[in-house]
C-alpha cells in the first residue's frame, strides 16, 4: 500500500490526520494508494506558504515566469506517458484518452509561456492637458483551485499555469480519487525551478474545500464538477469575499438534422458520448433526431457501439475503460435498469457487464436508450457514465426549444449540410460551447471554456482571456507632469475635466 502525501512549500508532506481516503485501481477494484485528508491546519500550513511566496513571486519579472514555465512544458512533455499512466492507474481511461488529457493542458501551459502579450497595458497620453492615462492588471495573492476526478491532469492544468504566469501563487485540492497525477505535475514544476511555495497540493474532502473557501488570504476559487458542488462553492467562497469561477454539470445535446451525413453523425455520437466510459463534462448524453432520421440514426449507432472493445486502459486495444469507483458504477447502471418503466426503449444495456480476469473492476458496457421522454431520469440528470439517450422531435424549432429548457448549457453541437440551419442554431441555441458537426467542441487553449445557466456559476469562463482576466484585477493610473512655465495652478474644487 502506497501512502500518498500533500506537497507543501516545495516538498512532499506526510498527512498529520488519522483520516484519510482509499484509491482504487478501478480495472481491478484494488485499494493500492492512500490518500492523507487534509486538516484546516493543513490547508492553513499550504495558503501560509503560498502567501510567503507571493511576496516575491508576485513582483518577480515577467521573463523569469514565463522561463520556468517554458522548463516545465519541457518537462511536461518529457513525461506524458508517465503523467497518462498515473492517470490511467488511478481514473481508468485508456491510455491514448490520458495522453489527449495531457496533451490538451498542454496547450494552456503553452498559452501561459506566452502570457507577456496578454498581460500587455494601455497607455493613452494627452487625454488633457500633459495628463496621461494607463492600465495595468496586477495578480490577485493567493487563489486555489478545486478540480475534478474525471481530468486529474488537464483540468489543473486549465488553471495553475495562467494563475502562476499572472503572479499569483496556487493552492491545489485535487480529486481524493486519483490525486497522483498532481503531484507529479508538482514534482516538476520544482524539477523547472518554481520557488517553494508558488504551487501547494493539498489532498482531502469537505474539511479542506470548506477551509480554502473561507480563508482570508484566499482571493479567488476555481472550481470543476457536478452543479450543486458548483452552487455552494460560488455561494460559500463569494460570501467570503473572493472572486470565483465554478463550472458545473451537464447535459450535451446533439441535435441531428434530416439532411446531415448520418454515418458521420453516428461517428460523433459514438466517440463522444463512450469516450471515458462517458466521464466527460463535454460528452454528448442527448441525441435529438429530428424528422425520419431517427430509426437509421440509432441503428447506424448500434452498429457502431456494439463493436467498442472495452478493457483495463493499459491494455492498447481497449477503447474504453472502468468508471472511477463501484458505487459510481452501480448508480450509472440504475438509469439504465429503471429506462423502461419511464418509458424508453432500451436498445443497448450494459449494465451487467464484466471483464473477464477482471471481474472485480468496476466495469459497466455500452447503453443505448432509444425515445427517451424528458420526464425520465437518464435524460434529466448528468449520468457521467456510457449512456446515450435519444430523443425524437418533427422541427429544427422542435429540437431547439426542447434543448434551450434544458437547466444545462455547457455544450452542445448540430450535424447538418445546412449553412443557414447551422448559423441560425449557434445564435439561437443557449450554451456556451457550440459546435457545428463537431460533436465535442471544447475551445482550443486562446479561447475560453465555459457554459451558461447551471453550467457555469460566476462572471468568467476558464482559460483563454478570461483565464487571465479572472487572476489578474485592472488598476488605471492617471499622471500629470506639469511644466514649470505653467506656474502654480490654483485651488479648483470643481470636479475635474478633460480639456
């Protein structure tokens, strides 16, 4: 058994707490890892050093930031394969998915290489009389972030690399489920030469989210996971003062037009919605036929989901995995028990799947539900499992207003030769993230993620400029320097003018 640790001040730190929490190998549903809980004094001990660090981190010069962060993206793609192994080990998703993971919060460490053009000021000069105008954006302090299990590394990765570049330090509270993967990142963001404290990883539950939203020298929270999480983090750490970004659940839908290529809708449907056993933020749950497509749809479906060869991840020809945890599994496994008796029709049940020689895992198959009515629970709840349902309206205006009063808008995306149809439907559809016969259009790293309604709570999307606008606050400066010709200018209590 393997004790894991926190990584406090630049160096591993034994749990000081008799509580802890177990992770699994979900390929096998063996405990092999150990994970310490944090204490408030834990959390306090990890904000209290990033707070020391601060002091010099947050006036060091923009080159010497972004130089390590240009070490680390060295060292990142060094070890991928041992950052999507760890991943594998402890989440469960094949191998290849954990290297797209890693290669995606790539793409934001390469964003905040570059930070030096977003963090660039404004300068106005003579907006009156020898009077000159600029804005700067400083960092916040200290700001942590509170991430998922289903993306151990890329999720982090959205957030630290930016939070850092801007100049403030990080505190990190990864998934008790498969928390190695951040301490490997943190392993080498010391091996880049990061001062000590700069980036903390603190493990845990409640107790250690419940002391960063309420801590005084915390200044902002991001956050990942499921909406009612989301609530109560934006609610709590908003009441104490902070700036937050929470993201939320969702429910993705993919509405599929009569004229759009329905092989390659079948495709898309397919891959995104049992990529990761389904344990995506971005999978497409909620396919809605619209019109005559719907039998040749699903059976084009069908056809494809049946021949997906699931198995442990590090088994290169398995192309989907175990969910996380055997309670997770078994609820995932109820929406498709209790389908039928709310009236759809279950074309694929994967619910008593098992692998051979692998029959402790927490394995679950591919489900396919057909006529879902929006009454049932597989289609108003986030399953966050390999469960697709499909729903049958006439109209493109049908299919739009049964996906705009969904209480999810996080994303969503329509197949359709239609140029016309497609432009109407990424104005009219109310999501953050759109996608135009892209089944999962998760923005690259120089744009922003980021739902609407129960997707997102808070003012800013995650990365991207709104990354950098959320760890940064503006400050405007406003200077004269007289000439001495002018002579003295008088006392005026008029409010002042431009002139």
């Amino acid at each position: 058994m393997k004790n894991l640790q926190h990584w406090i001040n630049g160096k591993p730190r034994e749990g000081s707490s008799e509580r802890h929490g177990a992770v699994h190998n979900p390929a096998t549903g063996a405990q092999e890892k150990r994970v310490p809980f944090a204490s408030v004094d834990e959390v306090d001990a990890a904000v209290a050093a990033a707070k020391d660090a601060y002091a010099t981190w947050g006036t060091s010069s923009l080159a010497k930031r972004t130089t390590i962060l240009f070490k680390f993206r060295a060292l990142l793609d060094a070890h991928r394969d041992e950052i999507a192994e760890l991943i594998t080990a402890e989440h469960g998703k094949v191998h290849s998915d954990a290297l797209g993971e890693v290669a995606r919060g790539l793409e934001i460490v390469d964003l905040a290489c570059g930070i030096t053009v977003q963090l660039k000021g404004e300068l106005s000069t003579e907006v009156a009389s020898r009077v000159d105008v600029s804005s700067i954006r400083q960092p916040l302090g200290v700001v942590a972030g509170i991430t998922p299990f289903n993306f151990p590394a890329m999720v982090p990765m959205w957030m630290f690399p930016i939070a850092i570049a801007t100049g403030n330090t990080f505190v990190l509270k990864p998934s008790e489920k498969d928390p190695s993967a951040a301490l490997k990142l943190a392993e080498l963001l010391a091996e880049a030469g990061l001062p000590d404290g700069v980036f903390n990883v603190v493990h845990g539950d409640k107790v250690a989210v419940d002391r960063l939203l309420e801590h005084p020298d915390v200044k902002a929270v991001s956050f990942v996971g499921s909406t009612p999480i989301a609530r109560y983090i934006h609610t709590t750490a908003s009441a104490n003062g902070k700036r937050v970004q929470a993201l939320g659940g969702a429910k993705n839908h993919m509405l599929v037009l009569p004229d759009a290529d329905l092989d390659a809708a079948a495709d898309a449907a397919v891959s995104a919605a049992y990529g990761s056993a389904g344990e995506r933020c971005m999978a497409i749950s909620a396919v809605v036929a619209v019109g005559a497509v719907g039998d040749e749809l699903v059976q084009k479906i069908r056809e494809r989901a049946e021949k997906i060869k699931i198995g442990p991840g590090n088994d290169p020809t398995s192309e989907m995995g175990p969910l996380i945890t055997k309670v997770h599994r078994d609820k995932v496994a109820s929406y498709v028990t209790g389908a039928a008796a709310e009236g759809a029709e279950v074309v694929l049940d994967g619910s008593g799947y098992t692998v051979e020689g692998f029959e402790d895992g927490h394995w679950i198959g591919i489900s396919l539900l057909d006529k879902v009515p929006t009454t049932a629970k597989a289609y108003q709840d986030e399953i966050f499992g390999p469960v697709l349902c499909v729903l049958r309206v006439d109209t493109y205006d049908e299919g739009v207003a049964l996906i705009n009063s969904s209480p999810f808008g996080n994303g969503t995306a329509i197949f359709t030769r239609d140029g016309g149809a497609a432009r109407r439907f990424q104005l009219e559809i109310e999501a953050g993230m759109v996608g135009v016969n892209v089944p999962i259009p998760v923005p690259v790293g120089y744009h922003s993620f980021g739902g609407w309604k129960d997707s997102l709570f808070g003012d800013h999307h995650i990365y991207g400029n709104d990354g950098t606008h959320f760890y940064t606050r503006g400050k405007v400066v406003t200077t004269r320097w007289p000439d001495p010709a002018d002579g003295p200018g008088g006392v005026d209590l008029g409010f002042p003018r431009n002139h």
